[in-house]
C-alpha cells in the first residue's frame, strides 16, 4: 500500500463512472499498468494535459490489496507530443494526436501486462520525443513499426533474398507472407512491392535515431510502400488490425 512513482507514458484513458478515468500506463522498470485517476475529468491540477496518449510524466501511484487497478494520485512534469506542436499549422493537431494514439496502441499490444521490457519502454519515450519535436511523422511511423518488430525478433531479413541467397533485395523486394520473408524480385516473379528507395530506408532504419528519421524523411511513395507492408505484418503478428491504424489513414489529405 505504500506509494510509488515511476517514469511513465501513457497508453490510453477511458472513462469509469461519471467524473473518474481508468489510465493504462507503461512504466520504465515495473511493465504495463492500469489505475484509476478520480476526479480526472475535473482536476486539472493533478492531471492537467497529462492524460494524452504518449505523454511522458511522473506518475504516483498506490498499489491496492486484492485490486488490478492502481490508485494514480497524480502525474507531474508531464510532455505530451499534441501540446508541444500544438498551434504548428492548421491540420497538424489531429495528424499528430491520430499518429500519438497510433503508437500508443502499438506499445499497449506490444507491452505485457506487469512485466517490465526497459528496450521497449526506451523506444516509446524516443518516439514520443520526437513526435514533440516535429519532422517526418510518416517517416517515424515506419521506423517504430521496424523496431517494434525488430525487438520482438521477427523482422524480415533485408540483407539477402532467402530463396537464391543473393544480395538483390537493395534493388526490390517482395513480402512473402506465409514464409515471413522478403524475397527479391526475380525469385517473386512479380513487381516489387518495395522498391529500392523504400529497402534503402528500411537498411538505414537499424542505425538512425528516430530524430535522424524525422529530419531526413523519405519520399512519400516510398513510405506508403512500407506503411502497406508492416501493416501487413504487424496485423498478422498481432492477429487483429489495429483501429487507430484505420483512423491514421482516414485523417490522411487525400492526394
Ligand atoms: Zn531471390
């Protein structure tokens, strides 16, 4: 019962009763936790700004015997990526809160329940950091798909074309969804659905910090090439499509 605090972001809020919220929250050292925040839609004191998804802040909270959910007193210092690039431009606002909501629901599959993962944990503050700082959200998107994937060890090879072990795949490739691979274009006997400028990204993606990504971008095209592959894999993995993923590509400007 004593109580604690910890470096958190937030995953996601909902409502519990008429003036409480119910917080799901990634902790640095102690996993994925969920609490009750009374009063949070009147406090702003203790919770103002704080409740947006992939905002980073000190959390205090109290465990409670025999309950799932935490106590949260309050949330202080809190950064959230939609009021650091709030006023940024008209339209602006809802791509970052969608995209925000995006990574939050990725981290809130990815995180399991009470157990801490320090590397995950990691990379959600990175991204956040730099959704507040602006750039390429397009561009950090693919990235975080790639690590996410990455850390849980089942992103394609990209070095080589696993059928003809050549290193063709810089010039195309194509996902083979039953065998989880990328293979090369030639083995496919299609088009690639990746093409050289969208592989270029992806070999890079190991070595950028996500600040990198967002100052360098990539061409459109090629990113909508990887947003269509990861999906692909992230709704396999996952077994189900995420809905903010929908929401990101309905808020979209049509071009
Ligand atoms: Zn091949």
């Amino acid at each position: 019962m004593r109580p604690q605090t910890a470096d958190a972001l937030i995953l996601r809020t909902y409502r519990y009763g008429e003036a409480d919220r119910i917080v799901v929250f990634l902790t640095e050292d102690r996993g994925k936790k969920r609490g009750v925040a009374k009063n949070a839609t009147k406090s702003r004191r203790r919770f103002g700004g704080a409740l947006e998804p992939l905002t980073r802040g000190r959390v205090a909270f109290v465990e409670r015997e025999h309950r799932d959910l935490v106590r949260i007193d309050r949330i202080d210092a809190p950064r959230s990526p939609l009021r650091a690039t709030a006023g940024r431009g008209s339209g602006d606002g809802a791509h970052v809160l969608g995209h925000a909501s995006y990574f939050a629901e990725l981290l809130d599959e990815w995180a399991p329940e009470g157990q801490a993962n320090e590397r995950l944990f990691r990379l959600g503050a990175a991204i956040g950091e730099a959704l507040c700082r602006g750039g390429s959200v397009e561009a950090l998107a693919r990235y975080f798909e790639y690590w996410l994937l990455r850390l849980e060890g089942v992103y394609p090879a990209l070095e080589f074309c696993p059928r003809c072990l050549q290193p063709a795949l810089s010039s195309g490739a194509v996902l083979v969804v039953g065998d989880w691979t990328y293979i090369c274009e030639t083995c496919a006997h299609t088009a690639a659905q990746l093409s050289p400028a969208a592989m270029r990204f992806l070999a890079s993606a190991g070595a950028r910090t996500p600040s990198e990504v967002t100052e360098k971008g990539a061409s459109a095209t090629a990113l909508r090439e990887i947003e269509h592959v990861h999906h692909r894999l992230i709704s396999l993995h996952l077994d189900k499509e995420l809905r903010s993923a929908r929401v990101v590509r309905e808020l979209r400007p049509t071009s």
